[in-house]
C-alpha cells in the first residue's frame, strides 16, 4: 500500500526521495508525490500513474531543497487524481500518510467553522488543515502536530514538513510502520527500511504509538503516554533489503525460481539433525487443545493446508478463519488454544487486529512471518520467520511455500510432542523434506509445457480449479494467483462440491485445472474429472507420473511433476499454480508485478 519517504539531508533532495520511491512501488499505488523546503518555501510535485510521470515533471518542473518527503499513495478516500495525491499542503504545512483517519469527517466539520475547506477528497488532508489551525493560534510545528496527531482516530504513519523549518520534520507510528534512518549529518524516513536501504543501514523502528521530532542531527522520540523514549538503533543487513530483479524480466519470476534456495535455507534455520527447532520459549503441544488460525489471501490458504496437517498428522482441532470476518465475529477462544497468525507483510491491518483480539484470551500468540521487525512478529509472544527474502512481486510466491514450510514443521512437531509420529516416521518425512529443494527444480522445469497451455488459458474468459484434500487450498490458491495478475475470472472448489452446483458453469470453453497427484483421494478425483470431461470441459490434469498413466489419456493437457511423500505435495504443487498464473498474465500482457488495484502490505482494512 501507500509508501513514505522524507529526508534532511545536506544535497538536493528531489532524485532521492524519488529513487527511495521507487524501492517502495512494490508495495502498489496509483499516485506519487514529493514536496520540499527551499529557501524556507514549500513546494511540491505530483502525478497520477506510475512513478515515471513524477520523473517527467520533475523534468519540466524542478524542484529544489535539501529536506523533503514523498509518498506513493493507494487509494482509499478519493480517487486516484493529482488532487488526491500526497503530500497534502495546507498553509505551512505538508504531510504525508499511510493509513485512515476514520475521524476526518468530524475534523472536517470543526475547520469548516474556521473558514478552512478542503481541495482534496482524502482524509490526509484534514491532518495538514488541523496542524495549520494549530500554529495560526501561535503554536510552534512541534506543538501543532502533536496536538493533531492527538486528535486523531484511525491508523496512521505521518510525516509532516513545514515551511520555514529547513531542519525539520515529524514523524509519528500509529497502526502503520515507520523507521527512521541515520545518516551521516542526515536523516531519514521510510514506511519500511528497504526505501532506505541505499542511504543507511542504521535503522530505528518506531513503536506503536512513538511520535519523532527529526533534525539532521538529532532524534527525539516520545512514547504514546509522551514520555522520552529510547529505542535502539539496529544494523540491517544491505542484502536483505537488495531489490532486484537478477536478469528476470520480473520480480515475481525471478520469486518463483527462488524458492529452491531459499526453502533451503528456511530448513537450515529449523532443523538441527531430526529435531525441529523452534527459536524462544518451547511449545508444548501435549497441553494444547486447539489452534486458531487466522490470515488473509494466500496467507490464508497456507493456514487452510496446515488444517490438514495438524489435524491428520497431531489430532489437533484447528479452527481457520480470514482476519476480516474473525475480528468482528467474537469466536469465543476456549482454554489451552493457541492463536496463529501468518502473514508475508507482518502489517496486514485485519490480521494484527485479529491478533490484538486474542491477545488476553489465547495461551499463546505465535504468528509466522517474512519480515521480522513487523508489527504481528513484535505483537506475537513467539514469531516464526519464514526466511524467505524479501518479496517484491505483489502475487506471494515464495513467501506462500515458506508458510507451507514452516507450518508443516510445526504441525511435524506437534504430531512427534503428542506421540503421533515415530521417530523414524519423524526422521523419514524430514528427509524428504530436504530432498525437497531439488524436486522443486525439476517442477520449475516444467514451465516449458505450462507456458504453452497458459497461452489458450490466456484466451479463456473463466477458468475453474478443483482439489481435494491438501489440494482443495492448494486450488484456491491457484485460483487467486491467476485472478489477481492475468484478471481472468477463476475460482476453486474441493472437487466434490462441483455437482453441488458449479459444474453447470462446465463448458467447452472453459478450462478446469485438476490438481491431483496420485493419493489416497486421487480416484475420487479423476470421477470428478471425468464428469468435467463428459460435459465438454478442457481440463488441465497436474498430476504425477502415476497418476497421469491412469488418468491423462483423454485430458487437454497434463503436467507430470515428480512423485513426492502425499504430506508434501502442496509445497510442490504450488510452483505449476505460480508459472501457470505467472505465464498467463505475461501471455496477455499485464502488469505481473504490481497488478491493478492490488498493494503489497495491506495495512487498511
Ligand atoms: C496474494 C497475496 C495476498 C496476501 C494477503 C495477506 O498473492 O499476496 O492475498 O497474501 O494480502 O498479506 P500478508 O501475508 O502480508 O498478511
């Protein structure tokens, strides 16, 4: 979603916040800013569109100043015009904002009876409006913003600059990220630290609740109760925020093909011999009764698999729940439970809130997520990280099978704690585990007969998935990757629901991919196939070499991928589900990277 930058710095500030902009055009948006101070004025530059517009008016239209803070805005109150963009300036103030100010209609009111009315349609503007209230009664910036911030409900990262202040800005973290960055005699901000990652690798967070007052020499942070604070300046690892696409023609690409490397390297941090290790205070899963799941999108869909494994490999009763209808249900949290929560981002806005829901009423909150310092890993009593690198493409690729990855070792080690799984079962399944990496390689191989069928897919106007069992979610995450960057219509169905109502969308023209490794279920399956068949549909058969002597005769088309343990198969099956999307979007020509209307880190709700 929308992104920040800001810096005091000792050159011409402009390319910079544009460059760190672009380090942030993986999260999605619609609009791009900056404004500066020059010679004590504030000026801005703004466009619709991709970041390369602002590039272009910034051609035609310079803007000068050594301090300056820029944004990519998705989005939410107004549609996406030069109007609404970021930053929003009223009088001597400009500010920049993640995040939703649920109260601005009310704010909006009270300023109108000053005489002061809006330009734009967006939230963020009432934020710059009350700020400038504030110092035309006398109150100096510093003032003026905390008094604002004070006034504000909702979620919010908010930089503001003002004019006349060369040397300043402010900064405050409610709901949404926000790090500050240490330069040498400059400062920096960013929503995340990868926007900052050429500038400094001296890093600090702000808490929930922290505002900053910034110079370029100095920071002075105040908690939520304004007490000072102190919070550490971290090291971060430069490769861990290197952005690049290494010779793919995109991210999402170059993520697919990553998955191999960085599956082994997630195993490595987990597995010491046959023991799975859990970093911080031990689970035990003897005493656990239940878990509760709760996620969004694929992160969803990699709880749904894990349901699965904790059920049939632990006995343990999962419940699994999207965070949006979870927070607002007020399922009843039993005794023993232990609440899980995945999330790529660590931000994602319905899952922390989610999270807080169980805070007092779980046992536990453990959440499994790619970016350490997020908001869901410091709010868990015990992260998991997913070790997957850096996700730029906004389709989660690499991240999902590194869920898959971590879930399944919990659900490993619950099933060897409650004395489910022998040791030699134990030992048996982790080996295959580590085979794993390489078998991927031979599935990645197979994107020479995918690509070919995603072309006709590429044609289709509706196309179904269908799995059951461990391939059920592993459908519908097929389904999502392909609707979310070629914007075909698709969706999934457990394969025995499809004559509960969707086989009379079954049609020639429709294409049905068939997720079906030879398993226990896999005959079932095939009778379910067939029926597609004998109503004209085209089906796509992803299968093993069983599976595809059996059954791939008279399909459309099948893909062989190597024969794996069945408790296995989603982490390989994911990969024909990626490239198929992956192929189809390129084949129609789409955005793959950063597909319409989507953002990386959904931090709305
Ligand atoms: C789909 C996708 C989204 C995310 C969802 C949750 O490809 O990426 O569905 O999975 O928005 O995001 P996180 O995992 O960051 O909580």
């Amino acid at each position: 979603m929308c992104g920040i930058v800001g810096v005091l710095g000792n050159h011409e500030v402009a390319p910079t916040l544009v460059e760190a902009l672009k380090r942030l055009e993986y999260r999605g948006y619609d609009s791009a800013g900056i404004a500066t101070v020059n010679d004590g004025q504030l000026d801005r530059r703004r466009a619709v569109g991709k970041l390369v517009n602002l590039s272009d008016l910034l051609v035609h239209e310079p803007l000068a100043g050594k301090s300056g803070i820029g944004h990519t805005r998705w989005a939410t109150h107004g549609a996406p015009t030069t109007i609404n963009a970021h930053p929003h300036q009223a009088g001597p103030v400009a500010v920049v904002h993640n995040g939703i100010i649920e109260n601005f209609r009310e704010l909006r009111t009270e300023l109108a009876a000053h005489g002061l009315t809006p330009s734009s349609e967006t939230d963020t503007e009432t934020v710059a409006m009350l700020t400038q209230h504030h110092m035309s009664e006398g109150l100096s910036p510093v003032e003026a913003a905390g008094k604002t911030i004070d006034r504000l409900n909702g979620a919010f990262a908010l930089v503001f600059l003002f004019e006349g202040q060369d040397n300043l800005m402010i900064a405050a973290r409610r709901g949404s990220p926000l790090a500050i960055g240490h330069g040498d005699g400059e400062m920096y901000v960013g929503s995340d630290a990868i926007a900052l990652a050429p500038l400094t690798d001296r890093i600090t967070y702000l808490d929930e609740g922290d505002r900053a007052v910034i110079t370029r020499t100095s920071v002075e942070i105040r908690d939520a109760k304004g007490r000072l604070a102190n919070r550490a300046i971290k090291q971060i690892q430069m490769d861990a925020a290197r952005i690049d696409k290494a010779g793919y023609k995109h991210f999402m690409a170059k993520e697919i093909a990553e998955q191999p490397t960085v599956l082994a390297d997630a195993l490595r941090g987990y597995l010491d011999g046959d023991s799975i290790i859990l970093p911080g205070e031990p689970l035990d899963f003897t005493k656990i009764e239940r878990m509760t799941m709760v996620a969004c999108g694929t992160a969803f869909y990699a709880c749904l698999t894990a349901k699965y494994w904790f059920e049939q490999l632990a006995g343990l009763p999962v419940e699994v729940d999207v965070a949006s209808e979870f927070r607002y249900r007020e399922p009843p949290i039993t005794a023993n439970t232990v609440a899980l929560f995945v999330s790529q981002s660590g931000e994602t806005a319905d899952t922390l809130a989610a999270l807080r829901y169980c805070r007092e009423k779980a046992d536990r909150i453990v959440s499994v997520v790619n970016v350490a310092e997020s908001s869901i890993a410091r709010e868990s009593d015990l992260a998991l990280p997913i070790h997957a690198g850096v996700e730029v493409g906004v389709a989660s690729t690499k991240a999902f099978t590194c869920q898959l990855n971590v879930l399944l070792l919990l659900a490993l080690k619950a099933a060897a704690d409650r004395g489910r799984l022998s040791p030699e079962a134990l030992s048996d399944t982790l080996a295959s585990l580590r085979a794993l990496p390489g078998i991927l390689n031979v599935a990645l191989d197979r994107g020479g007969v995918i690509r070919k069928a995603a072309r006709r897919i590429a044609e289709s106007r509706d196309v179904l998935f269908l799995g059951r069992g461990l391939m059920y979610p592993l459908a519908l995450e097929g389904a999502l990757k392909l609707k979310e960057i070629s914007y075909i219509h698709a969706e999934a169905y457990a394969s025995g629901e499809l004559k509960h109502g969707p086989i009379a969308l079954i049609d020639k023209s429709v294409p049905v991919v068939v997720m079906a490794p030879r398993d226990t279920l896999f005959d079932k399956t095939v009778s379910n196939m067939q029926e597609v068949m004998a109503r004209g549909g085209k089906v796509l058969l992803i299968t093993d070499a069983a599976g595809a002597a059996e059954a791939g005769q008279d399909v459309w088309q099948t893909v062989i991928l190597p024969e794996v343990p069945p408790v296995l198969s989603p982490l390989l099956y994911a990969i024909p589900a990626q490239l198929l999307a992956y192929h189809t979007a390129v084949a129609k020509g789409t955005d793959v990277d950063q597909p319409r209307n989507l953002a990386k880190s959904v931090t709305v709700e």
